[in-house]
C-alpha cells in the first residue's frame, strides 16, 4: 500500500497579524510547521510527504526546515493556489498514479499523534474514505440576520471536522475533477467527496489537535506542549 501525505502550508495566516507567515512562527524555538512534518516523518505507514506551499516561500522552506530538520520523506514542494481547495488540488495532481492512499493534513495542526494518522489511513483503507472529528460540547444557534435567534440545532448530530482528512486516490482525484467541472467550492476536502456520492467514515479526533489561525491558539498550543515536556 502506497500512502502520501499531502500538507497544505500555502496561507500566509493574514489573522496572525505577525511578520512572517503563519508555518514559521515559533513555538518554542521550532517553527510550526516543523511540529507538523515531525509527526508525519514519524509515522511509519506514510512512504511519503509533499508540502503546499507559497510559491515565494520555496527557498525558504527548503533551506530553514525540510533541510535544517533533516525530513527526509518530504519529496518535493507544491505551488499553492488562491485558495485551500486550488492548493490541495494541485497536490493532488502531483501525485504519482500508483498512489493508494492521500491524507490530507493542514500544516497549522501541529499537534497531531501519530496514532490518529494511523487510524485514519486504515479507516480510509476499508471504508475509502475517512476524516477525523470530534463532538460538539455547546449548544448551537442559528440567526440569519439582526442577531436574532432562529433555530437551535441538535448538537448530538454536529461534529467539527479536523485533519487529517485520507481517502483512496482514485475516489478524492475523481470528485476534485468533478467539483472544477461543476464550479463546486468546499472548505473541506470531504464535503468534496460527499457531494460525489461517497460515505466518508469519521474517526474520534482530539481536543489538543487545533489548527493555529489567531495569536491566542499559540499560547493553546504552547500550553499543550508544556505538558507534554512535563509528562
């Protein structure tokens, strides 16, 4: 079974506000995105990685991370598009055809274990397609406008989806032909493979595997790491 990783690391984090884009940033000394790749490098089912990214930011990520932290299974780095969905696209097609499993992973989802990766290449295995998600805990309001309430939906049946997202390559290559074809627009790669008639399996993710998007999510992820160094 031939498995790739495909990270998307092409947004520049605009709601960071920081001065360099969002991957580089720091926790601890170590870029984000080098926690990300650390635990793909890891994990023994993955063959190999190829990283999204700014097409402005290949030298830098060739030089300050895939070199400096020695990621041997990352074969190569992908021009990003303008958009998440343009980006994993252009993955996609990258991909050599014998390709049997693509886990899509964001590469702002430092904190990923490796057992979830597994889990989610041997879910995609059996059932095609398979995503990680975790229950919500609140209860859920909708309002269309003027912050009125018009409806409470059942929490028991709303999950929030995370990373990684794996599937068979020839099911996820065939709906993202058909999503272009259809001007279909997704901010996930399973609503894609949804829409085109395939079940996709969810698997119970984690609390700790957030995806960093403000400044506030750092100090989560710091606080997250400390006690991993601590236990």
């Amino acid at each position: 079974m031939k498995v790739v990783a495909l990270i998307a690391a092409a947004g520049l984090g605009k709601r960071m506000n920081a001065k360099i884009s969002k991957p580089f940033i720091p926790i601890f000394g170590k870029p984000i995105i080098a926690y990300t790749l650390e635990k793909f490098e890891q994990c023994k089912l993955i063959e190999k990685i190829y990283l999204i990214v700014n097409r402005k930011e290949k030298d830098l990520y060739l030089k300050n991370i895939i070199l400096r932290y020695n990621f041997t299974k990352v074969q190569g780095l992908i021009e990003g598009g303008k958009t998440r969905q343009d980006s994993v696209y252009n993955g996609l097609k990258a991909l050599d055809a014998d390709t049997d499993i693509v886990v899509i992973h964001d590469g702002a989802r430092p904190l990923i274990e490796k057992t979830l990766i597994q889990d989610s290449i041997k879910t995609a295995q059996k059932y095609g397609a398979a995503i990680l998600a975790i229950p919500i805990k609140d209860t859920i309001k909708k309002s269309q406008k003027y912050m009125f309430i018009n409806g409470t939906l059942d929490r028991e049946q709303i999950w929030r989806a995370q990373t990684p997202q794996s599937f068979k390559y020839d099911i996820i290559l065939s709906a993202y032909k058909k999503a272009y074809q259809d001007k279909f627009w997704a901010t996930d790669d399973a609503a894609i493979v949804e829409r085109y008639g395939h079940k996709v399996k969810m698997i119970i993710g984690s609390e700790e595997n957030i995806k960093i998007t403000t400044p506030f999510d750092i100090i989560i992820a710091e606080n997250f790491l400390k006690r991993k160094f601590l236990f």
